[in-house]
C-alpha cells in the first residue's frame, strides 16, 4: 500500500531583507531565523507586518533583496518555485472547478515523473490522510469550505515536500470549522514529521497549532517562542496586546537582586522575575484571567471600583476604574455576587504579572 513519506528539511533565514520596487521601506527588514525539521511554525502578526512577504519568499514566489535563503543544506535564494521542493496551501483553496477531487489531488503528480498508477495510489492514499476517500468523483462545488481545504491539504501532501506552507488557510472558514480543521492540520503535521510554516493573523489558532510562534511587526520579528513562553513571557507591549489581551501599566522598578525585581505599581509593591530589567521606569503586563477581583477590604489589593460586569456564561468579565486606569479582568466564579458601581480591591498574584520594556 502507498503511504504518504515526509521529506522533511529545515528553513533558515540569514539577514533577509525584501524592498518591493523603488520603495524605500522594506517589508521585511533584516530577519534571521531558524525553522527546524518537523516543526510547525506559526508567523503572526498584523496585516502588513512581512509575515505573508516572508512566507512568499520561501516558495520562492518572491525574492530577497538581501540575505540568504536555505532549505535543508541547500541555497535556494535566487532558485525560482518551480525548483524548491516546497507546497503551498491558499487561502483561497485554488482548485480548479471543473476536475473531481482526485483529479485536483492528482494534477501535481502528474508533471512529477510519476507512472499512472503511482499518480493514482498517491491521490489515492492523501484522500485518505484527510479522510475524503469516499468524496474522490464529486466536483469542489458540491463539497464544503472545510472539505475544499482538505482537498487542497492532500493535494499538497501527495507531493511529499520539504517544506508545506500554509497562506491564511482557515480564514474562510466559520469559528467551529476553524478549529476542527486545524486540529486535523496539526495531527497530520505530527504523524507525518512534517516541516511547516503557517501564517496566519489569529492569535488563538497560532496557539493552538503552533511547535514555535514568530510574531512579526514593522517588518521585523517581535519575538520568537513556544506558545507558552509568548503568553507568559511577552517581551513587550506589542506581543503582549497581540498574543491574548493585556492590560498594560506603567510602573517603577525599585531594586534588582539575584534576579528578582522589587517593583512599585500604584499602591501595590511586587517581587517579580527581573529579565534583563534594571532598576527605572518600566511596564508590567498582567493578563484578565489574572487579575483577581477581591472584597474593598482585602488586603495587599488596590482600590477601584467596578464599571460593568458582564457574564458571557463561562466567565464574569470586569471592567474596573483605578488609580492607574480602566482594569479588565475575567473571572471564571461565575455566581460571584459583585455588581456594577461597588467598591472592589484589585489584587495580581505572583505568578501572572510581566515585566516588560517601557
């Protein structure tokens, strides 16, 4: 029986830099970076920020104005698409309407050297993958949006690639699709060993799917990281915003020793992991969920008062007025008996408050 094999190579960016024309901005500025074999790796951003410039550039759709380019050992900065051995998933799925679904599955075999009957046992065998066997004589007309995008997975498997590239792929879809389709994204990727890289603008689908997130901005990378390490250790206040809400507040950092940070926010004083921070005028980002909501007299809190509670059935969501500006917080004691207009205390933990530059 025919399997679909992974070919699997790493990606490396060295000093890339792409300028479109006679523009003088570039869209992606300067960026090194390093994808290892098998992994999924997510870039996130904005739109406009190099994220889809970058992906176009290791199918060699565009090319770099400066810097290198390698997939596995070899260069291919300057090769064009037709010699990397990379697919891509579209956004907008790109079948074509008027070919069956194995005939779309099998139209890239076709011009790559392989008989009639390992054209047909490989379509044959990415149906499968993707659990659309059964569906190979319909037309993608007659299939759904999530259906169509897994038809275009297979036909990208079935090339067994170095590197599979994923363009936005889920963005058509409604909520409850998304996230059904990209768990099976994941699973292949992970049976499979596969190299990939996925863009995308949605900051709980890259959570969700991604070995390794690159979150990108003005061109440049932000930071790079697990998942975790995005949520809980966002180097500023850009990553911290973009990946999950935060609320973001100024504060003083009043000594630093073995690592710890002693730090002054409003009324509050906290012991916190110093990073690299040295003592001065920083920010602290604290996430909802870990802002706590106490009674006006608890101690170790801050005063405020709240201006709307909302529930939205898994969780209570607070908005609270405080010295230091609107708080939003989320709770998941959903019979809490806190109302609109009381006096609360506002209390961060130990473990949930960031340091971040100012």
């Amino acid at each position: 029986m025919v399997e679909i094999k992974s070919n699997a190579a790493s990606v490396e960016f060295r000093g890339v830099t792409k300028i479109y024309g006679k523009s003088k901005v570039p869209a992606v500025n300067d960026i090194s970076l390093l994808i290892e074999t098998g992994k999924l790796v997510t870039l996130l951003g904005p739109s406009g920020c190099g994220k889809t410039t970058t992906l176009r550039m290791i199918a060699g759709l565009e090319f770099a104005t400066q810097g290198k380019i390698l997939i596995g050992d070899r260069d291919v900065t300057r090769l064009p698409a037709t010699e990397r051995d990379v697919s891509m998933v579209f956004q907008s799925y790109a079948l074509f309407p008027h070919m069956t679904v194995r005939e779309n599955v099998e139209y890239g075999l076709k011009f790559s050297g392989f008989t009639r009957k390992e054209t047909t046992d490989k379509a044959r065998a990415g149906l499968e993958l993707v659990g659309l066997v059964d569906y190979g004589d319909r037309l993608p007309s007659q299939l759904s949006g999530g259906q169509q995008q897994r038809v275009a997975v297979a036909r990208a498997l079935v090339l067994e690639p170095q590197v599979l590239l994923f363009d936005e792929p889920l963005s058509n879809l409604d909520a409850k699709l998304r996230r059904h389709v990209r768990e099976e994204i994941r699973e292949i990727q992970q049976k499979l060993g596969l190299t990939v890289v996925y863009v995308t603008h949605d900051q709980e689908e890259a959570l969700a799917v991604s070995d390794r997130i690159v979150v990108m901005n003005n061109a440049i990378i932000a930071q790079e990281g697990t998942p975790r390490e995005l949520y809980d250790q966002p180097a500023n206040a850009f990553v911290a915003d973009f990946i999950g809400e935060a609320n973001i507040f100024d504060c003083e950092v009043e000594s630093v020793d073995n690592g710890r940070a002693k730090v002054r926010l409003g009324p509050l004083r906290l012991d916190l992991p110093a990073g690299s921070h040295k003592t001065g005028p920083a920010k602290i980002a604290a996430r909802p969920r870990r802002i706590l909501v106490r009674d006006a007299q608890s101690a170790g809190t801050m005063p405020g008062r709240l201006l709307k509670v909302t529930y939205v059935g898994s969780h209570l969501e607070f908005m609270i007025d405080t010295e230091l500006g609107p708080v939003f917080a989320v709770s998941p004691e959903v019979d809490t008996p806190f109302a609109a207009g009381q006096a609360v205390g506002v209390a961060l933990p130990e473990r949930g408050p960031v340091l971040i530059s100012a």
